[in-house]
C-alpha cells in the first residue's frame, strides 16, 4: 500500500521517485561511470563525444525504473535548461575559438626555439618544458589538447638532449594541468566558478576573482614542483648525437603570446570572459597575419565542401565537451528532482566535520576527490556532478564562492585526477610515449611518480584548509572578508 507521503510526493510536479526507492535514482551515476572506465581503462579511447554517448545511455536506462517516466524526462530537461549549463556551454565554444587560434600559430614551436637557442639540456630542459607547457596551457585552457600538442614537440627532443623520460613526462603532464587549473577560458575554472553562487547579491562567483585568489595556490605548487623537476629532470647529459629536429622550431610562435597576454590583461580588469575573448581573438587575428602565421583561409574557409579554419574548428573541438555537459547536466536534474543531493548536501552539513570551516572545507576537498576518481579523473564531470553539493556545504559556513570553488577544482586537480589505474591523464601520456625510437614508453604506474603537480597541489590544499590559508568568507554585498559577515551585515545586505 502506498504511504500518504509517497502519494504525495508522486503528485508533486517537480518530485521525481523511482521504484525500489530513493537510492535507484544513481542507476544513471553507475552506469555513465562504468562507460568512463569501459573507455578510458579497458578500450583506451579518449573521446568526449564517447562519455557524453554513455551519459545519454545512461539517462535512457535510468527513466525505465522511474514510476514517472514522463517526470523523468522533465527533470533531465530542467538540468539541462539551468541557467549554469547554458552559460557553460556558451563560454565552452567561445573560448574554443581562441584556444584553436594558439594552437594553430604553435606557440610551442616558438618554445623549441628558444630551447635550442640557449641550449639548455638534461635537468635544464625538463625544467624548460614544464614552464613552457604552463604557459601553452594557460593559453589554451585545454590539458588534454595541450598534452597531445606538446608530447611530440617536447618527449622524444628531451630524452635526446638528456632528461630523464619519467619526469620529462610528467613535466608535461604536469604543465598540463597546472594550466588547466589556472587558465580563466579553461571548463574547469569555468565550472568550478560557475557552480559556486554568492549568497548576499546575485550572481555566480565570477572568474577573474576566482582566478585570481587560486593563483596562491597553483602558483605555490609550481614553484614547489620546478625545484622539483629541476633536481630530478636530467639523467646524466645529452644523449650521443642527441639533437632536437629543427622543423619543430619556429621563433615566430612567441610573437602568439602578444593576444595571450591581451586576452588575460581584459580578463582579469574586465571580469567578462566574453570581452577578453573578443579582446584576445582580434588581436591574434591582427598578429598572426601580420607576421604571416596565419593566412586568411587559416581563419575560415572550406576545402572539398567542408568547412575549415581555427574558428570552425574552436567550435567543433568543443561539441564533444558541451555533449558532456548537457548530458551530465540532465543527469544532475534527476538528482535534483529525486532529491538526491539535498540528502547528500543534509548529511554533509549536519555531520560533525562540517560544523568549522576547516570541517566543511575537507568535507569539500575530500568529496571532489572520490568523485574525480571515480570519473576516471575526468575533472570537469567530477565538479559538474559534485559542484551544487560543494556549493551548499560551503555556503552554511559562509566560505565566499571563491574560495569554494578554489577549494573544489584545487583538489580536483590534485591526486584524484592521477590514479594510475583510473587516470585519464596517465592513460592519454602513457599513450603518447609510444612509437619513439630514442624514447622509451612509459606505463601509467611509472608516469605516476613523476606527475609532480597534482601531487604537490595535494598537499598545499591541504597545509590551506587545515591552516586557514587564504580562506574567505562572504560579506555584505558579496564582499570578500576575512571573517565571517556580523548578523547586522548581513541583515543590510539582503534589506530591500
């Protein structure tokens, strides 16, 4: 017999139940997570398209055990038409234009260049190539395109000139996902922002102030995983006959770093991603014709009936990602509407390690952590699934959005992302070894050892949350304090 509160929740137009109870409605959870691992551990495929295949699968699969099939379909819709997943997907493709721009002028050309005109090698050259790769990273907000971009570039070239491979690659990896977490155009800084909500204005956390409070902390890590890279990046001098091939080197790649260093200046005194990447955009346009880098056809144009140029492909490169979003986006609506996260988000909040700041902050840090995992260290999925939950246990303490989502893509960035088992990242450069006469491939378990970012952001995340470091609350207006609003505050602040 059905309970007068079932019944009534079944008449509610926005509760959703299932059969077998509350719990069936993570049936779309466990079955996207079993397509990450089918692809990412078992068939070695890296594709966005791939996982966004299996969340719409998994959503499918899902509606069979709702007692409202219909309801089913209208939370995933809800999910999807949020005002956060619209914005995501917008400043998505946006932001792919620009990263195409940099990629296709080779900007890491421009490095290789600069490489052999100081001739550094060894130790000096891993060094070389974890900076480098920052910097191509920050400038694209693209990991994963980096790393396919700056393997070939940079691996076999440095084990020629003397670098250990382990570290040379996880330098790159490193680079990598340092440029991932400090990028403003990269998803997950979009993400990490755009999920975090201020509680005394409206609005969601904006990404030049979020961007700019995480700088401690990346910052802090790299510097920490340079000295690092530096006493352990060389195994004992250039190989014999080590040379780096002179076709991967063009000088011309730095001029790149003009619309780069434009983009981040509007950026950060703007705080509109829309007007940096319009900045950054005409200026590389300008630049890269200008200097012959580019040609008009490079920007758009079409060969044999099909469309080309950096600005089709910019938009293209991202369908795979934003498929993602929407399809972790209505994955999240049944979540919602199930109830599930505010059960999750209750329990968190009520329990005693979310009570302090420290204790909601390691409620943060450790729940983004098993969920990267979990996603295979697909970190974008991660804090689009465990965001709203980071969200709302920060906000009961009155930690400022900022310093939320820092916390949360920090950790997300960190050892969860690296799991060699799980990796994505591990994966994809244990791939991207292969095929080099004059460089060894690398398994995952090996890479682990020498991926120093993530692990050394780990542990500044940690020495943060347990000191205070940089921790902020919300004020009035949205203000940025560093103690908690008073009650009067507070109470001003949300006066009509």
């Amino acid at each position: 017999m059905v309970s007068k509160r079932q019944d009534k929740q079944d008449t509610d137009a926005t509760a959703l139940t299932f059969r077998g109870g509350w719990l069936m409605a993570f049936i779309p959870v466990l079955v996207f997570l079993v397509f990450c691992v089918l692809y990412f551990v078992v068939l070695n495929a890296f594709d966005m398209v791939a996982l966004a295949m299996g969340a719409f699968v998994a959503l499918m699969i899902g509606a069979v055990f709702a007692r409202n099939y219909s309801r089913f379909w209208e939370s995933v819709m809800r999910g999807i038409g949020s005002p956060t997943s619209v914005a995501i997907i917008v400043i998505l493709f946006v932001v792919g234009m620009f990263s195409q721009l940099i990629k296709v002028t080779n900007v890491s050309g421009g490095f290789v260049w600069l490489a052999n005109l100081v001739g550094v090698n060894g130790n000096t050259f891993t060094l070389f190539v974890f900076i480098s790769v920052c910097v191509v990273s920050m400038s694209t907000g693209s990991s994963i395109g980096t790393m396919f971009t700056a393997f070939p570039i940079f691996y076999p070239a440095g084990v020629l000139l003397g670098s250990d491979p382990v570290f040379l690659a996880g330098a790159i990896i490193s680079g990598a996902i340092f440029g991932d977490n400090l990028a403003p155009i990269s998803d997950t800084t979009i993400i990490s922002s755009s999920t975090q909500r201020f509680r005394r204005k409206e609005g969601v956390a904006d990404i030049s102030g979020v961007v700019s409070s995480r700088a401690r902390y990346a910052l802090a890590a790299a510097v920490l995983c340079a000295i690092g890279f530096f006493a352990f990046g060389g195994s004992g001098g250039p190989a014999q006959g080590g040379q780096v091939d002179p076709s991967t080197a063009n000088p011309l790649g730095l001029v790149m770093l003009i619309p780069v260093a434009i983009m981040l200046v509007l950026a950060f005194t703007t705080r509109d991603i829309f007007k940096a990447i319009t900045g950054g955009l005409v200026a590389g346009i300008i630049t890269g014709l200008l200097t012959g880098l580019l040609k008009p056809n490079d920007i758009i144009g079409a060969k044999d009936g099909a469309p080309t140029g950096f600005l089709f492909d910019g938009v293209n490169s991202m369908v795979g990602t934003v498929a993602l979003v929407i399809g972790v986006f209505g994955i999240m609506g049944v979540l919602n509407a199930a109830g599930v996260l505010s059960r999750v988000i209750d329990a968190l909040v009520n329990s005693r390690l979310a009570r302090s700041p420290r204790g909601a902050e390691l409620a943060i840090g450790g729940g983004i952590t098993i969920t990267t995992m979990l996603f295979g260290g697909v970190n974008s999925a991660a804090m689009l699934t465990f965001g709203p939950v980071a969200d709302e246990i920060g906000a009961r303490i009155n930690i400022h959005p900022y310093r939320r989502a820092n916390v949360m893509d920090c950790f997300a960035m960190g050892i969860g992302a690296v799991v060699p088992v799980l990796s994505a990242y591990l994966f994809i450069g244990s791939i991207l070894t292969h095929g080099y006469d004059s460089a060894p491939t690398l398994s995952t378990f090996t890479l682990f050892g020498g991926t120093l970012y993530p692990l050394v952001l780990t542990a500044v995340m940690i020495f943060a949350v347990l000191t205070g470091w940089g921790r902020r609350f919300e004020g009035a207006d949205g203000s940025v304090s560093r103690v908690p609003a008073t009650e009067a505050e507070l109470a001003q602040s949300t006066a009509p």
